[in-house]
C-alpha cells in the first residue's frame, strides 16, 4: 500500500463520499509545488483517472489514486482524520517529509524541495 488510512479517516471520507454526485468518484492524493516549506498536499475526489499517468489502489473499500510521479514522495504516508472542540480535519504523517512548516501542510523531502510561496 502506497497510503495508509486509519479507521477514523477511513470512515469520514467514506461518508465525504457518499455526499458526492458521482458513482465513479475516487479519492485523489498528491503533492503540489507551493507553501511554506516548497510543497503541499492535494486531497480531494475525482472522476477522471489517467491510466497512462496515475496508480490506483483500493485502500479498506476506498478507491484511491495517486499520480505516479507524486508516488516516492508520499509512499508510506498516514492520513488520520481528528475531532476536536472547533471540529476536525485530516492530519497527514509523511515519513519522507525532512522539513514541514508549523501548519503541517507545507514540506519538504530529501530529493523534492518543491517550490516554496513566497508569500508565506
């Protein structure tokens, strides 16, 4: 497996997916140049798959993909999902990661240093 989904992940994006207007949507996660630190993760649901291009998993009845050139950069990341008193969100736990900013959306890796946004 590419990512690992805790259980409390698992099941908010299951329910983000029943929401969707599609049948065939999948859970896209990535990297984009940007942030603090140079990159930033992409997380969201799509139709379109690029099978040239991108690497499908099925991730505990989610359907996952990744682009394949995103894939040494987040192999082996953890995306929980945590409640607290202002709501939730996703947490993402890198192991590739050597530099991440104080939000924890924005990093860095060995071999990828991305592009950082200057306006951070």
């Amino acid at each position: 497996m590419i990512l690992n989904i805790t259980e409390a992940a698992n099941h908010r994006i299951k329910e983000m997916l029943k929401e969707e207007d599609s049948n065939n949507a999948h859970l896209r996660f990535g990297v984009k140049g940007g942030g603090c630190s140079g990159l930033s993760y992409a997380m969201g649901f799509e139709d379109e798959i690029n099978e040239e291009l991108d690497t499908t998993e099925m991730s505990d009845g989610i359907p996952v993909v990744i682009h394949t050139q995103d894939i040494p950069i987040v192999e082996g990341t953890t995306i929980d999902f945590k409640e607290n008193m202002m709501g939730g969100g996703f947490t993402i736990d890198n192991p590739n990661a050597i530099v991440s900013c104080g939000c924890g959306s924005s990093f860095k890796t060995a071999t990828n240093a991305g592009t950082p946004d200057p306006n951070c």
